[in-house]
C-alpha cells in the first residue's frame, strides 16, 4: 500500500473532460454509478452505523467521506471540523483528499471545492478513484494486478462455464450469467446454475442481485434493468460491483491462494524429483555400459587369422564411430542435468541434490577415466597384431612353398637309394652308378640350405606364436627326419658302390685277357655305359620350373607397385582433409573460450548465439564422417604410417567430441544463470557489471583466499561464472519456505493441525493431491481423526534432507 504507483490508476482515472464527455453521450452512466457508489460506500458506512443517500449532497461537508476513508483504510484521520461554515467543510473535504494522496493516488483535477459544492461529476470522479485504490489496486492474480488482476479472477473463476466468456467490464456482464457463475463457482448450493437461460438477463441478473445481497452481504448495486436497458453498461460501476464479490469470496481466495502456493512447491519438487529419477537412471545406464564395455577393450586375446583380427578393427571402428559419440553426450547431458538440477534446488531453497553411491559426477568421472584407460592402447595392439599376423601368413605361404619344393624333390629318393641295382651290375655299370651318385651327393649337398631354412621359418614362426605351429612342426620334423635318413642312406649306397666296384674291378682283372680279344664286344660295352649315363645328368623339370616363375614374379612386383601407388594416393587424401579439419576444430575451441568470456547483450542473445554457434559445428559432422571413411580405407589397406599429416584419427576424434561438450556445456551455463537471474531479480546492468568483475578478477587481491573459498568449495582451482554471480548476489531470492507451505495447508486444513484426504482432493489438482497423499504420513497429535495425515512434517520434508 504504501509503495503504490499512481502510473496504475492512469489506466482507470478519466481526466475531467472524459467525465463530461461520458455523462454527456450517456446519463444512463451517471445513474449507474451513482448508485453503484452510493451502494458501496454505504457498504462500509454502515460498519460505522451511518449512510448516505444522496452521493453529491451526503460528502459536501467532508465528514462522512472522512469517516470513509477511516473505515476502509483502518487508519485515523486528522480531526475533522465540526463548523457548518463553507471554510470548515472544504478543511474537512482537503483532509480527505489529502490522506487519499497520501496513499500515492493522483488526484485528477479534484479540488475540495468542487465536493462541497456539490459538483457531481466530481463527487464521482473521487469515490472512484477511491475504490480503485482501496478495492482494486491491491488485488493480484498470477502475476498481474488492480482491474487486469480482477479481470483474470473472473475469467479464471468462470472458465468452467461454456456460456460465459468475460472479456471486459461492461457487455460481458450483461446477459447476467458472469455474476452467476461467479456465485456458483463459490458457493454452488445458492444457485442451480443448469437452470439459467443466456436469452434471460433480467432473471439472471436478479438471481445474482438478490442471492449476493441475502447471502453473501453484498448489497444491491445496479438495478438489471439499468443494464438490460444500455448498450454498453458503465464499466466503472460494474467493476466496483465485482471487486466486491472478490472480497466476499476472500476466503476462499486466500484458500486458493494457500493451494496455488502449495501447487507451486510442489511442482517444483515433482519437477525436481522427475530431474533426479533422470539423472540416477542415466547414470546407471551409462556405468552399466562403461561395466560392459571395459572388458571388451581390456581382451588381449589374439586372433588367428588376419581375418579375424581384421574384423576386431572393425568392431572398434564402430564402437569409436557409432557405440561411443553417443555415451560422450549422454555424459556430458547429465554433467548439464545435474548441474541445471543443482542451481534449480538452490534457487528453490531445497537442500542439494545426492546421487545414489557409485552415481556421483565424480563417479561417472572416473569409469570414463578407466574406460579410456582400457580404449587407450587398444587400437594400437589391434595393428601390432595385424602386422604380427601379416608377418606370419607371409612366414606360413613361405614355409609352405620351400617344404613343398623340398618334398616334391625328395619324392622316390629313398626307394631309389634303397635299390639293389648293383648286385647285378658290370664294373662299367657301377663306375655309372658310382658317377650318378657322386652327382646326387653333390645335388644332396646343395638341398642342405633349404633345409636349414624350412627349420628356420618354423622357428620364426613358432617364436611368434603362430596358431598352426603343431601342424608347421610336424612337418618340419618329418623333413629332417627324412633328410637325415636320406644322408644315412646315401652314405650306405655309396659304401655298397664301393665294395661293388672293388669286387668287380678283382673279377674284371681276371677277365683281362679275355676282355683284350673281345675288344668289339668292350667297344660296345662302353659306348652302352656312355648312353646310360647321359639320362641321369640333366635336371628338366626344374629348368621348366624357372622360366615359368620369372614372370610371375614380375606381375607380383607390378600389383605391389599399383598397390603402393594407391596406398599413397589414401594418405595424401586423408592428410589434406585432416590437416584442415584438425586447425578447425582447435579454432572453434579457442572461439568458445573467448565467446565464454566475452559475453555481450542480454543472456537471451548469448544463448541465440550460442545455439546458432551450435548449430553450425553440427553441420559439420558430414566431414568428420567423410575422414572417418578414408581412414577405414587406410585401415582396410594396411596402411601403419601417414607423413602427409600429424593427426590421427583419435586426435581428430576426441577433439570433436571435446568440441561438442564444450559448446554444450557453455549453453548450459547461460540456461542456469537465467534461472539465477531470474530468481534473484538480478538486471541485465547488474549481471554485465558481474560479467566484468569476474573476467578481470584480480588474484592478487588479499581476499583472494576467502573469496575462493566460497566460489570454488571443492577446490578445483576452477571458478565458474555461476558461482560468482550466486557469491555477488547472496541475497536471498524469493523463494517459498517450509514455513509458508506449512501456512498455506494450514489454511488449506481450516485451521486444523492435520489435512485428510478429502480436504486435499477438494482443494488440490488430482495429481498433486495424490502426490501428497502418497508422502503424507498419518498424523498422530491427540486431536487426530482417522484418515488425519500430517502436513506438518511433509513440509519440512520438502525442504529437508528427509526422503519423501
């Protein structure tokens, strides 16, 4: 009351020349509102036990527009003049209309003069602006007040009612179904509402008329027919007429008030209960995965085939590409949630919000930490093993080639070896055999290397764990056992050669004489042994052998040529992309951090911008996607180092992810310091100033130490712009408390100690009634009904650590 604004009344308060203007075009008015005026003031007179009965005649002397003011204002006035003289009765009319501009009421063009002499148009034009002051300014309805705050009473009061749509304080009124509803709303049993007709306004206005005169001691203000009978009722006289249904239903107004109150704690903890079933079921989702995925980066099993492992890549490429982007914003959306979480409770005079065990910030932090453990390195192995396993298939193919060519040259060699063919032979036919075999001793001699080899490559290949090592081995082992037996076997042939040769060397001694005249027969003999010879001497097969492979290998050396030539072609093409996209993305990082400190305009534009700023790192992605395909080529090819760039793939990775947090992470911050704002009534002026303070925050200061004591609690040695605006703006901001809630259902209640249900379902909205309902204990006190439910302690919960 005391701080009113005379600006309100300018919307109601007709200069002087409207006043004329209005009765002159319709005295239908000028009779409206005398008598809605003279009703309502006798209204409050009568608590006096006077009245008046002529408006303009009945305050001429000042004295009972004194006692008015007395009687609804509840304060004294000065003492009045009790001379008949003119002088006494304009000190009496100015004393009035000086208390009246003491309550911050411009008075229009008013002078006492004016009253005592009567001027009606005056007369009026005061007692209006009384009950403008006195009946209307002080009504408020969500946020608005004086004739809007009235006007919203009424269409809220009637909303239910299809045929009444009030939309202003003149025809609206005049069908008489607004009154009714009005007095319906309230008090039902008064009217039967079904039975009213819209074509009937003389009835309905009579019914509302009467019925607020008997019942509710609202005295008859306007006759219907006045208002049937003008086109447009005087909006003055009625809204005099409904403020005074508004204050006789104040009752159950403060009851609606108790429970919007209520309604508005209590969809501030739904709201805030919703918030920590969110982030306690994220957070189990996102440990549980971080549970189930660390195993499968922690598996060092190899695999056996480079297919195998090939496939491992791949699943990992998927989990970096698809699995995990995903989870980055999952965390970093409840890092946000509980943040926005933590400054609505804060705000909202609630205490702080606790996770679960295991579910704290810190918690999720340091899975991520381990699971990022377990992914680093990962990938890298993954390659080692491709490379191991590279290695190996190309040891195995070789393995395979020389044990081959070994094993097709050894063919028949034993059974040959093992042949008796010199118990039957001639001395010459022996020198032959002795000649061949020295030949295969000397080609024996050359296959020793490839022996050697093959043992070898099964060594390398069992130092590296290749998984066919027993199957290598075995082979291996029979190649050397077969080689070692083909050496025994050849020594034991060439020593039978020998004693052959020197048996028959004896014999053919004997024969001599008998071999010089049979020297035809020696001719032929030897030229025999010559033919035989030749067969054994040239090697064939293999020769073919050569020449078929020296093209092979020039077509092998061809491909690999082509294939270096496009693996040349992917690093260059991923080299030139990376090499942009990775200074893009460290730009934009620098661009958010001095965004963040360089905030101008009002919040709302800081957080357009940053939203659009969003939005355009988002059409980036395409990019990310198109590198991330080079690179799986690059994978696919067996491609191991790239000198065209210094960016990996995980660099470019985790700095768009970081990207993406970051701006998110900033959006949020705006979010909450509008509800600070907003909580706190803090000016855009003001918050431009702490923006100031707080990028130039000296730390140098000797407070430095208490000061971040209070805006950095968990000493992070980080000092968010939220809590130094909460440290420059400690006053409280207007929040409800357990002790206002507690009023609130007191009132609720009637007074009583305890709510029952009934009471709560009659006066809450269904699901907050139930809501309370089900957290309500029973209440015990020794003036308890059954079905008593304790409201007491529930609003201390509400407020409380206690868990509701």
């Amino acid at each position: 009351m005391d701080h009113y604004d005379p600006q309100q009344t300018n919307d109601y308060m007709q200069p002087e020349e409207d006043w004329d203007r209005d009765l002159l075009l319709d005295p239908a008015w000028e009779k409206q509102q005398r008598k809605t005026f003279t009703a309502w003031c006798n209204s409050h007179l009568r608590k006096a036990g006077t009245q008046i009965e002529n408006i303009e005649e009945d305050f001429r002397d000042g004295l009972k527009l004194m006692l008015l003011l007395e009687v609804i204002s509840g304060e004294r006035l000065a003492k009045p003049e009790r001379g008949k003289m003119r002088v006494h009765k304009i000190s009496n009319v100015n004393k009035a209309l000086d208390f009246i501009a003491s309550k911050g009421v411009k008075l229009v063009s008013i002078g006492a003069e004016e009253i005592v002499d009567g001027n009606v148009k005056m007369t009026l034009g005061m007692i209006w602006t009384i009950i403008l002051r006195f009946a209307i300014q002080d009504i408020s309805v969500e946020e608005t007040s004086a004739k809007e705050g009235l006007l919203l009473w009424c269409q809220r009061k009637t909303a239910p009612y299809k045929n009444v749509n009030i939309q202003n304080f003149h025809i609206s009124w005049k069908d008489g179904l607004g009154f009714c509803a009005l007095i319906h709303r309230h008090r039902p049993e008064l009217i039967d509402y079904g039975k009213l007709r819209k074509d009937d306004p003389l009835t309905n206005l009579n019914t509302a008329f009467d019925v607020a005169e008997k019942y509710l001691d609202i005295p008859k203000m306007l006759d219907a027919e006045d208002i049937v009978g003008t086109a447009r009722p005087d909006e003055k006289a009625i809204m005099t007429y409904v403020s005074s249904f508004y204050h006789a239903f104040s009752g159950a107004q403060k009851a609606e008030t108790a429970a919007n109150r209520i309604c508005k704690v209590l969809a501030v903890n739904q709201e805030n209960e919703q918030l920590m079933e969110d982030y306690e079921k994220l957070a189990s989702d996102l440990l549980e995965w971080i549970r189930r995925t660390i195993p499968w980066l922690e598996n060092r099993a190899p695999e056996n085939t480079m297919q195998a492992m090939q496939q491992k890549l791949e699943d990992f490429r998927d989990y970096r590409r698809l699995h995990k982007p995903p989870k980055v914003q999952e965390k970093c959306q409840l890092e946000i949630n509980f943040n926005t979480l933590q400054t609505k409770l804060r705000l909202s005079n609630r205490p702080a919000f606790m996770p679960s065990e295991g579910k704290m910030v810190s918690d999720i932090n340091n899975a991520w930490g381990g699971l990022e453990q377990a992914e680093k390195g990962y990938e890298e192995w993954l390659l080692n093993e491709i490379r191991r396993l590279e290695r190996l298939d190309h040891l195995a193919e070789k393995f395979r080639q020389k044990a081959s060519i070994h094993e097709s040259w050894t063919d028949g060699k034993e059974a040959m070896l093992q042949q008796k063919d010199y118990e039957t032979a001639t001395l010459s036919e022996i020198k032959a055999l002795l000649k061949k075999h020295e030949a295969f001793e000397s080609d024996l001699a050359a296959h020793q290397d490839r022996v050697e080899q093959i043992a070898a490559i099964a060594q390398e290949l069992n130092e590296l764990d290749y998984y066919d090592s027993p199957s290598v081995n075995a082979r291996c082992q029979k190649i050397c056992d077969q080689w070692d037996n083909l050496g025994a076997l050849t020594q034991k042939r060439r020593e039978a050669l020998e004693r052959t040769e020197k048996l028959l060397e004896t014999i053919d001694q004997l024969y001599l004489e008998y071999a010089k005249r049979a020297a035809p027969f020696n001719n032929w003999m030897e030229g025999a042994m010559e033919d035989l010879q030749d067969t054994f001497i040239v090697h064939t097969i293999e020769e073919i052998q050569v020449r078929q492979l020296v093209p092979r290998r020039d077509q092998a050396l061809m491909e690999e040529h082509a294939r270096q030539q496009q693996n040349e072609r992917l690093r260059k093409q991923f080299g030139a992309q990376a090499n942009v996209i990775g200074p893009w993305i460290q730009t934009k990082m620098e661009e958010i951090g001095r965004i963040s400190i360089e905030m101008h305009g009002t919040l709302e534009d800081q957080l357009n911008h940053l939203r659009q700023y969003e939005k355009s790192i988002v059409n980036y992605k395409p990019k990310i996607d198109q590198l991330e395909g080079d690179h799986q080529q690059i994978q696919e090819a067996l491609i191991f180092d790239n000198k065209h760039t210094n960016y990996t793939m995980e660099h470019i990775r985790v700095g768009w992810e970081q990207l993406l947090t970051t701006i998110a992470r900033t959006i949020n911050e705006v979010e909450n310091q509008i509800l600070t704002r907003d909580a706190k009534g803090i000016s855009q002026e003001q918050m431009n100033e702490f923006r100031a303070s707080f990028n130039h925050f000296d730390r140098g200061e000797a407070e430095f130490a208490r000061i971040m004591s209070i805006v950095d609690p968990n000493r992070l040695g980080v000092v968010t712009f939220q809590a130094f605006i909460d440290f420059m703006s400690r006053e409280t901001a207007d929040t409800d408390t357990a002790d206002q809630v507690m009023a609130s259902f007191k009132i609720l209640a009637g007074d009583k100690n305890y709510i029952t249900v009934d009471e709560l379902r009659r006066e809450l909205p269904p699901d907050q009634a139930e809501y309370c309902i089900a957290r309500m204990a029973p209440y015990h006190g020794r003036d308890a009904v059954p079905g008593a439910l304790d409201y007491m302690s529930f609003s201390t919960a509400l407020y409380g650590e206690s868990d509701l």
